[in-house]
C-alpha cells in the first residue's frame, strides 16, 4: 500500500470521476489547472511526448487522391499501388476525393461536438461503460482497469446489422447525421476493400466475401483543452484490432504514427478521411499489410473531435475465422499465423489494457 493514503485517495478520485457524467469535459469546466493523478503518464511516455511535437518532417504519411477509381482503370491501378506501398510500409494513408461529401464530414464534427458539450443531465442516459448498450457514453471504457487515463470522452454508437439496433436509440442530436455519415462511410468502405484485395493480388469482392464490408461502430472522441498537455495522452499508444478503421479528424490534430521509431503526426488535411490497417488485416495477408502503433497528444487547444468507424461488423463475423489467405501462400511465404475466429481475438485483445502490445504474437505458428 502506498504511503500517507495517497493509493485510496487516488481510487477514490477516480471513483468520484467516474460516476459523473461529464467526464473530462466536467473538470476543465471546473477550471482545473492541474490534472488528476490518474490521468498523469509514466515518465517513459511522458520523456517522447515533448519531442515528439517537433518532429522531424522527414516523414510525413502518404496521401491518396481516390479521384477516378470507378471510371479510370489506369487511375484505379496507380492508386492500387499505392495503396499497396502505403499498407505494407505505413499501415497508414490519408484520401481524398473519396466520395464522401464535404457538408455530411462537417457535420457529422459539428453534432459530436454539440452531443458532448450537452449539460450533463442530458447525457445522463446514455452514460455506461456496459459494452452490451447499443449507445455509450463515458470516459475511457476501461477506467477502472487502466493505471493510467486518457484525457477523452467518448461516445460509442454501434452499427448492428443483426437488426437489433434502433436509430432511435441515437442521441437526438445527433441522430440524423449518424445514419447518412455511417451509409456514406460504408461506401467508402467496400470501396477500399476492393483496392486492398487487388492490392493484395486478389479479386475486388474477395473481402467484401468475407463479411467484411459492414461497419461495426462509429464513435465520437472529444479532447477538451488540456491544462498539462504534456504530462497525459488523449490516447494511449495501441492498435486497431479489426480489418480497418476510417478516420475523420478536425482541424486541431493531435494524432501520432509510430514509424521507423519515431512518432510521426498525422497532419490534418481538409476533407480527408484517415485509414488504419487493423490486426485482422496484418495476420489474413500474411504480414504483407501491417498494423501499427499510433496514439493521441493532449493539447491546450481544443477541444478536439475525432470520428473513427471500424470495419467489420462483429455482429456478423464474430464466429468466422481468419487466418492467412490461401492464396497468398506459398512454398516461399508459408503462413505466420494460425486460423483464429473474430471472437478470440477480441477476447484477448480487450483482455489486454490499452497501450499494451499487439494481440497477434499469441497467435503466431
């Protein structure tokens, strides 16, 4: 037990944190000036975190015009290949001119926004850390299991296509914008599917086959303005463990890339959408694509509003297994890892806190 009753008072800090209902929000509406103990990161973290806003822009993540990949086939396969360098390079990419319109990106930022910075009885309802609720609203799930916090609130809307979901049961607010963004961003979606099978080598639909082209769920992060930015995370370091995510940021940035061991911002383009290949995507190509570490800086800017969508639905691969695609193996690339179904994997995954390493050496042959 640590001394002078500093280990109860910290567990009671974060008890009283987290049975409000205005997360973090809630504090710097208090005007805090210095952070609760349990949000401040160990000095190994905090030691990259300073450096890290300055870094080199030797390396900057690549950025991909979609323009004409319907109608161009010498388009399509430019940017095929350089899909292809960007997921087994990178494990990055931002796009543009992906079809999304500009009017459904604001705005899907803006109704975030207004959902968070609510009166906190309004928000009420939906606050939980029961990953069973179709809508969830808290900060950081794994409060109470984490030794160190991140300076976000979240909300979580899930996209279940087992036909358990009722748009009704979206915050009023932001209600409308949730189901034309999650149409417009399935889209997307397959689309990028199809370019990363043919930049595997394989045919268009091959993923989309493998139930893969349904989003599992859209959340809405809000960073508020941070009174010691460089002491806390808005997110820790970790990866994304299905297929892909899709990536709206607003203006503020504050997203990291580690690559080739340096933390790399991912400086925010207007109108583009940020791609992440996830643990799923790393172990059915056989480690051609790669999924990597990135994380959030706090900032005394703000707040900031980030908008991930993860693909696939769980709902309807959470039984499937995957493993290294068949037709990608060979005598000279045989399979790194065994089949694995979606459930195991995210039973350990979620088993390990946030920030801690990738799941899939556990499931290496």
């Amino acid at each position: 037990m640590v001394q002078n009753g500093s280990y109860h008072d910290r567990e009671k800090e974060i008890k009283e944190f987290g049975e409000a209902n205005d997360g973090v929000r809630g504090l710097v509406a208090e005007g805090i000036q210095k952070i609760p103990s349990f949000f401040v990161e160990t000095e190994d973290v905090v030691s990259t975190i300073a450096p890290s806003r300055e870094n080199s822009t030797q390396f900057q993540i690549p950025v991909i015009d979609m323009q004409g990949v319907h109608e161009d086939v010498g388009r399509r396969r430019a940017v095929v290949q350089e899909m292809e360098h960007a997921s087994s390079t990178w494990g990055f990419f931002q796009v543009v001119n992906h079809g999304v319109p500009k009017h459904v990106m604001e705005e899907m930022i803006d109704r975030v926004r207004q959902f968070h910075e609510q009166s906190p009885d309004r928000k009420a309802q939906y606050h939980t850390r029961d990953v069973a609720r179709r809508v969830m609203y808290h900060s950081n799930i794994d409060l109470y299991a984490r030794k160190v916090a991140n300076w976000r609130d979240s909300l979580v809307i899930s996209l279940r296509h087992d036909g358990s979901a009722n748009p009704e049961d979206y915050p009023p607010v932001c209600r409308e914008i949730i189901i034309k963004y999650s149409e417009h961003v399935t889209q997307l979606g397959n689309t990028l599917l199809e370019l990363l099978a043919e930049a595997l080598g394989l045919k268009p639909n091959h993923l989309i086959d493998m139930d893969c082209g349904k989003a599992e769920s859209i959340m809405g992060h809000y960073y508020p303005a941070c009174p010691e930015p460089d002491r806390t995370l808005g997110g820790s370091a970790h990866r994304d463990p299905l297929v892909f995510t899709i990536l709206q940021q607003d203006h503020i940035g504050g997203l990291q890339v580690l690559h080739k061991g340096q933390w790399i911002n991912v400086t925010p383009i207007p109108e583009a959408f940020i791609i992440n290949i996830g643990d799923l995507t790393q172990l059915i190509s056989n480690d051609k694509f790669k999924s990597v570490d990135h994380r959030v800086l706090a900032s005394s800017l703000g707040p900031r509003v980030s908008v991930p969508c993860f693909f696939p639905s769980t709902a309807s691969t959470i039984h499937r297994s995957f493993g290294p695609i068949k037709e990608l193996l060979s005598d000279e690339n045989p399979p790194i890892y065994k089949e694995v179904t979606v459930k195991e994997y995210l039973a350990l995954f979620q088993s390990r806190v946030l920030g801690s390493s990738s799941a899939l050496d556990l499931f290496k042959l």
